[in-house]
C-alpha cells in the first residue's frame, strides 16, 4: 500500500465530544482544548445500537465544526458512514475523516466511500471492524488507498465479545500489533474511550497504548460529561484530558544505556531457549495424540470426548492457579492446542 505519513508528532492526540449537540457545546470544547490536542472530534451522525436514541444532528452540526476551524484554528474531523456524508463533509470543508466500526464491516460500504473520496487525498482514519476481523480491517484500507488515499491511519476502538469483560469492547492489543506488522508504515490511533466505555480505565488504556508504541489517542471530552447526549460513561472533562495527558509516562524506543541492552539480551535469550522448548514439547505432544487418533481409528471411537476435554481444561488451570499463572491465559493456550489436536486426529481419521 502506498501511505504517506502526515502525522507529524507523537502521541498525535484527538479529542473532542462523542457528538456535535450544539453550536455552543463544540466551540466552548474546542476553546479548552486549543492548544492541548491536535484535532477537534466530534460525531455529526451517530451510528446506535438502538432506534429512537440520539442520532446526531445531522448536516446542520457541520456549520459548527467550520466555526469551530475559523475560531480557534483546530483541525476538525468527523464520521462519514455513506458517500452522501463524504460529499457534505467535503462541502463543508472538513479536514478530516474517520470511517466508523460499523461501517468498516460492510465492504458496500466502505468501496461507496472511497469512490466519493476519490480525487481528495483528505486524511482518513479506520476504525477496527467491530468483531476481531484484521482481513476486513486491511480490505477497508486498501479499498480507500486503491482510490488514492494515502493519508491513512487505522483507530484501535477494541471490539466485541459475548464474554463478561471490564470493558466496553475488549483491547485485543495482539490485533493492532499484527496489524502493525502488516502494514509497517500506517500510524495507529488508540481508542481508549470506545474500548473502556468508563473514563475509570481510560488512563491505564492511554498508557497500554503508549507502552506498545502506538501513534496516538482519541479520546472523547465533554465539558458536562455526565450530560452527554451520547456515551455518557466514557466522556472525560477537558480539564482532565490534561491531568489524564501529564500523567502519561512516555517510554525511550531507543536503548543507549549498554549495561540494560547487555541485561536485555540475557533475558530474551532465556525466553528464546524456554520458546524452542515449547515448540518441541508441542510436538512431542502432537505425537501422541496421533498414536491416540490411530487407536481410536482402529476401534472406531469418536475424537471429541468432552469429559476428557473439561478434564484437560480444569487440571491445567488449576494447576495454573497453583502456581500463580492467570488461569484464563491458560484456558486460551489449550483451546488453542486442543482445536489442533482435533485437526490432527480428525486428518488421520479421515486417512489423509
Ligand atoms: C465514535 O467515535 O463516536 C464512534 C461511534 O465510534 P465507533 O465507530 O468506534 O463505535
Ligand atoms: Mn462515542
């Protein structure tokens, strides 16, 4: 993909109301953030779950966001969720744009933008697809690039789960880091607002973000938070983004100091030697679950067995739990090797 940087400074910070409400609300938000952010936010038209919600006020909003530009000298971004949105944030001059969760499931959608921005390299922002999709989430990008948008950046807002979870959607941090590793030159915004949904959690994401080398923020602020029209829990004052900012501890990428790099080396080679391991243990084990597909094959038994799989799932987390390791973490692992165990015995099986 062809992406050229315009993010200029790091952490690049977005900030501003989950939604335009009114004319007053946008320009006494943008005036306390002036000079802390470097691009005004605000929803013109609200993607919600529900019907009979607040939807935004449409169109009319845009007159804000222009004032907002003249009065205070922010850049200003918005959501376009349609190629008629395109077409009036066009029109009104917006500076920027990003494409909503929602929007980024649904491919139709996503090609009728980028065809409306063909021609206007305006930067645009992709937020994750709601569920954890990383393929939908590139074919969005490439979608606009293909029509020559080279100002992208993708936004991390975390994603749905049918699990119980401290957050509003779940982080999933391996997502955008595969992501990265894809697409080396696309900066990444955190969401932290989005993924929290409760401005309890939104310094500790802040910091997640910033530890894992990510771009930059966007964090939604409203000067009476607890007003809001929409995303009541997760809106954070002005006056606290700035707390929330100076507390961010910002980390070196660069290592100068030789005696860490030294103790560095010593501990991922120790972590390198435990990994390869790991790696031979997994295939001693997939050893014997082939002797077992032969045995099963030959007596005409079923793979899955389920009392045997909670068996395998209760041990090893409570053997976790023993010893101080996160049982879930453990739960992951074994799903995962179980799911190839499974494909294992069922290629035997089925005598392939
Ligand atoms: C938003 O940023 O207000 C928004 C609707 O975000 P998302 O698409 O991440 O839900
Ligand atoms: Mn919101």
């Amino acid at each position: 993909m062809d992406i050229k940087k315009f993010i200029d400074k790091k952490p690049y910070l977005i900030s501003g109301p989950c939604s335009a409400e009114s004319e007053d609300q946008l320009l006494n938000t943008a005036k306390s953030l002036k000079g802390k952010i470097d691009v005004f936010r605000a929803g013109v038209w609200k993607p919600r779950t529900k019907p009979n919600s607040f939807e935004g006020v449409g169109k009319e909003s845009l007159f804000w966001l222009q004032k907002v530009k003249k009065e205070t000298g922010l850049k200003v971004i918005t959501e376009a969720a349609t190629a008629k949105h395109v077409e009036l944030c066009l029109n009104a001059g917006i500076d920027m744009l990003w494409i909503g969760a929602r929007t980024t499931v649904n491919p139709f959608y996503v090609q009728e933008i980028a065809e409306a921005l063909s021609g206007v390299d305006i930067p645009v922002f992709v937020k994750n697809p709601i569920h954890p999709d990383i393929s939908l989430w590139i074919g969005a990008l490439e979608r606009l690039n293909n029509k020559g948008i080279t100002k992208l950046s993708a936004i991390h807002r975390g994603f749905f789960t049918y699990e119980s979870s401290a957050f509003r959607n779940e982080p999933k941090w391996e997502i955008p880091i595969e992501l990265k590793r894809n697409l080396s030159d696309l900066p990444i915004i955190c969401d932290p607002s989005h993924i929290s949904g409760n401005k309890k959690l939104i310094q500790d994401i802040s910091q997640t973000a910033m530890d894992l080398n990510m771009d930059g923020l966007m964090i939604e602020t409203h000067l009476q938070p607890e007003r809001a029209l929409s995303d009541v829990h997760q809106q954070i004052t002005p006056n606290d983004l700035e707390i929330l900012l100076d507390n961010i501890i910002y980390r070196k990428q660069i290592l100068e100091d030789q005696d860490l790099i030294l103790k560095l080396t010593i501990l991922r080679d120790n972590i390198d030697k435990i990994d390869a391991d790991i790696v031979n243990e997994l295939n001693s084990r997939k050893e014997f679950v082939e002797e077992i597909a032969e045995l099963k094959l030959k007596h005409n038994v079923t793979i899955f067995q389920l009392e045997r799989w909670f068996q395998i799932l209760s041990s090893r987390q409570k053997q976790a739990n023993e010893i101080g390791l996160d049982p879930k973490m453990i739960a992951d692992i074994f799903e995962l090797i179980h799911k190839y165990s499974i494909l294992t015995q069922s290629k035997i099986m089925r005598k392939l």
